[in-house]
C-alpha cells in the first residue's frame, strides 16, 4: 500500500490543496472540486493496482499515454514494438480518465475471453459506448441476463438450415459486382478500388439477407445506404477527438448534428421494415397460413427474429428486433468488406497462391452449365479456405475487443486485471506476436493446414473474438468470404493495382485500422477478366 500512498500524496500535491478549497468557495467550484479529487483518486488507484503490469513510458504521468495510441500505420508498428518488448501484456493510461491492460498473448488473452458472458463480462463504454445510439441494446451492447437472452433468441437466425439460404443471395449480389467489373474492363479501367466495390456488395447482399430488400445500391445511390456509410464514419471521428467522447458536448457539434440526421435515415428505414412484416405476419395469423411457405418466399434475419420466442413464450419487441437489425447491418457488412478485400491483395501479391485456389475452384465447377457456388461447396475448397483463414490473421478486420470485468481476473504469472479497468484484446497483437507464430508478418496459408495446426493454442487465432462473448455472425462471414472469392478468382486474375493518391503499386499498401482495416487511399487491384460472360451463362 506504500506505492498506493505515495501516488495519492502526488495526486494531491499536483493538484493544490489550497486551489480546491478555494474552488470550493462557490457552488460550481465545489463540484468541480468534488469531480477532480474523484477523479484523481481513481486514477491514483488504478495506478496501483495496474503495477503488476509493465507500464510503457509515459510522457506525463497524469496524461500517460494520452495521444500516443494513433489509427495509422505507424499505430500497428507501434502495437508490434509493444508486443516485441513485452510478449504478453502491459498497461497502459488515457489521461486518468481510461485504464487499460493490452494483452497480446495467448494464454493472457484466454482467461478474459473465455469469462463467463452473463455475470462478470460487461461492455466497456470506450469503443462501445459510441454505438448506442445507433445500435440500442442489442446483443453487442447489452450485458447480464438481457445479453443471454437475446443470444439465445438470435442463435436459430445463424443455424446451418438458414445460411443455407443466403448463399444464393451472396452469389446474387457477386455477380451484380462483377458486371460492374468488367464493364470498367471493357471501357478500358483496368485499375479499380477494392473497399468502393465490395463495401456496396455486402451492403447489398446484408439487405437481401436481413430485410429481402433488392436495394440496388451497387448501380445506383441509396439514401439508407449512404446514412450507414456516414455513421460509420462519424464513429471513426468521434472516436478520436477526446472532448466528443461526452455526449452533453458532442451533440451540440456540426458532427453530433450530422450524425442524428443520418441515425433518423437509418432507424427510420428499420422501423418500417420491422413494423410492416409483424403486420403481414398478423395477417397470415389470422387466416392460418404461413407467410414463409409462399413461392420462392425464405425466412430472412427479421422474420426469424420476429418468430422467435423464449422458454417463457416471451418474443422480442419491435425496439429489440430493430437494435439488432441495425447491428447485424453495422456488423456485418464493413469487417466482411475488409476479410474479402485484403484475402484479395494477399492473394494478388501471391500469384502461385491465387493460382492453386484458382484451380480448386475450377475442379469443383467442371462440368456444371453455371458457375455458381452452393452450400454444399463450401466444404470442398480446403486451400482456399487456408488463404481466407491467413488473411484473417494477417489482416483482421477487427483489431482488437475490449471487455470490463465485475471483479478481478487472474492472469499468468500472479498478474490480476483488477474489476473496472479496461482490457483491451489486441487481436492484431496475437496475430504477429513472434513468440506465437513463426514469420508473422509473412502469409503463409500452409499454417492452417490441419497437420500445422495440432499444436497451436486455442487462443492465437481470434479473428472473431472467442469465448462466450464471440461474433454470433462468423459462419455467415465465412459462407460470403468463400463465395465471393471463389467466384472472383474464377471470373478474374488479380495482380497489384497503383493507388493515385501514392503514385505506386498496392505492394507498399499503408494499413489505416479504423472501424476495420482499411489502407491509405484505398486498395487498388489491376483486373483481367479470364471467362466471357457469355460463355459463362451457358
């Protein structure tokens, strides 16, 4: 406790004895006395109990790393320097407002993932509390007995027997994509943008999926789609300016404006959508027929989560149907648009690689009239699933996940996350971490080769988190990464494009982890088209 008190007589010597009493002379200035010394006592104690804890060098000891976390490529090169240095974890301090432990190991990594979902997991307010507004209660914000109900109610919306369902609408939207590819081809664009393209792809294909809505967004502008495009990027800007972190000052800015008037186009399009199909549910209640049964009619994510029912024969409201029609919408399309853009440069900077998938994918095709890629076909491309799985690891949409905990976790080595402290899940870090993975920075696909991986920890590989708290979507973000890669490589030859704005080839890409992983000015590939579409369709 000698450490502990020592911060404290810091603390209070920094701040002024005299300077807070005199504050507490009038109303205001008690409060604000009040808050300060709250605060710094907080901060004086997390301070104590994150000691366990190697701490990287702070420029002040107040603000601590304040300003030194940065959303670029040099940010990831940063996360890389931390993992060299200190193999599995340190702390680190935003200000003494954020307390964090990062972690970047696997056997670090486990114990917090893999703690129970229900009674000690929260959602921290950092990364998370940004979302609210946008995205309710939903099963990636909420916590408790609430988050194990709604988990138990969205499952049957993930099953085998619904996914099924969508890769028809995967190929659908696809090819829809590819018919703007080689129309660029024909006018002679060769070089095109990845993110632009396959952004408006899974948008498409998540609109299809969730609501059955034909958007044609790929062709033409949507309001509902460009509202989503803008919150995500407002998220992004909030996130990295301190004083927009407290809504009472957010707000009142240009950025907090424009973000409730692109939310009211959002929310406005869900509720519509949700209120119109539990009408025409009560319609077909009531003349016993079943709505879902009609010609060329499948249940989609809405209309499953409208059937749903609790062991108490309890339903979602239409609020708690439209939170996670919103999220699966946010989810789903940008982190599916990054997994397939990037498996798309790594398999464009890896010719003998995009090859041997190549092949694989025209031997399940031979002697078929259509090129189209069906459930059943998912299982039968082993190697192209290995380069998917690498690319997950070299390039993971998500960088890392946060937890809080409601009382202390025990890590390795008599280390303790203690209760209300941030952890923060660096999947990036795991992912390159050279004492968990050989050549880290390299794609190597054979590492998922099933005789490679016997070995391994359970926890190196997390794309999709892990644990209790893990992405309900992943088999749905899996089926549309097989589907689209296939059918890219079967229809196109993919080798390094030359981004404008650096004035070189996509080999010298600049990562930027945003939302998800993007790159520097886009990610540019040169396409050269291998099947006439003509030929194709016969």
């Amino acid at each position: 406790m000698s450490l502990l008190w020592g911060v404290l007589s810091q603390v209070l010597s920094w701040t002024g004895l005299c300077q807070l009493m005199f504050l507490a002379c009038t109303g205001l200035g008690a409060v604000v006395a009040v808050v300060t010394v709250r605060l710094l006592v907080r901060h004086a104690w997390f301070t104590y109990r994150l000691s366990c804890f190697s701490k990287p060098h702070a420029n002040f000891w107040l603000l601590g790393h304040l300003g030194q976390m940065q959303c670029t490529e040099e940010g990831l090169l940063q996360v890389d320097d931390l993992v060299q240095r200190y193999t599995h974890s340190c702390s680190w301090f935003l200000g003494p407002f954020y307390h964090l432990v990062r972690l970047f190991h696997p056997d670090y990594v486990k114990p917090l993932l893999m703690a129970p979902g229900t009674s000690i997991t929260v959602k921290d307010e950092l990364i998370y509390g940004h979302l609210r507004p946008w995205l309710g209660q939903s099963l990636l914000l909420c916590n408790g007995e609430e988050w194990s109900r709604r988990r138990r109610l969205l499952t049957p919306a993930f099953h085998f027997d619904i996914l099924k369902n969508y890769v028809t609408k995967f190929n659908t939207s696809t090819n829809i994509m590819h018919d703007k590819w080689r129309h660029l081809v024909a006018k002679g664009t060769t070089n095109v943008e990845m993110f632009d393209h396959v952004t408006l792809m899974t948008l498409d294909s998540l609109l299809k999926c969730a609501f059955s809505y034909n958007s044609n967004c790929q062709w033409s502008a949507s309001e509902y789609v460009s509202a989503l495009v803008e919150l995500s990027d407002l998220i992004i800007d909030r996130r990295q300016k301190i004083l927009h972190h407290w809504d009472w000052f957010y707000w009142k800015t240009q950025q907090g404006k424009q973000f409730r008037k692109a939310l009211n186009v959002v929310h406005s399009f869900t509720r519509e959508v949700v209120q119109k199909r539990r009408c025409l549910i009560s319609q077909h209640k009531n003349t016993e027929t079943d709505f879902t049964t009609a010609p060329q009619r499948k249940k989609d994510f809405v209309d499953i989560l409208l059937l749903s029912k609790d062991e108490d024969g309890q339903g979602l409201t239409d609020e708690e149907i439209q939170a996670e029609a919103n999220t699966f919408m946010f989810a789903g399309h940008d982190t599916t648009a990054s997994a397939i853009c990037w498996t798309l440069y790594n398999l464009a900077r890896h010719g003998h690689y995009q090859e041997q998938c190549r092949q694989e994918v025209m031997d399940l095709m031979q002697g078929r009239d259509r090129h189209e890629i069906e459930w059943e076909d998912l299982s039968n491309l082993p190697f192209t699933t290995m380069c998917i799985r690498e690319s997950l690891r070299l390039h993971s949409p998500v960088q890392a996940v946060t937890r809080k905990y409601t009382q202390d976790i025990a890590l390795p080595e008599d280390r303790t996350v203690p209760k209300g402290a941030i952890s923060l899940v660096s999947i990036y870090g795991t992912h390159h971490n050279p004492a968990v993975w050989t050549n880290p920075h390299e794609f190597h696909p054979l590492r998922f080769d099933p005789t490679n991986t016997a070995g391994r920890a359970s926890h190196a590989f997390i794309p999709f988190s892990s644990g209790p708290r893990n992405c309900i979507g992943q088999k749905f973000a899996l089926a549309e990464l097989r589907v689209v890669v296939a059918l890219t490589l079967l229809r196109f030859r993919l080798t390094l494009g030359v981004n404008p704005q650096l004035g070189s080839r996509s080999g010298g890409v600049r990562r930027l982890p945003q939302l998800v992983l993007r790159a520097e000015g886009g990610l540019w590939l040169q396409l050269e088209p291998l099947i006439p579409h003509n030929l194709e369709e016969c």
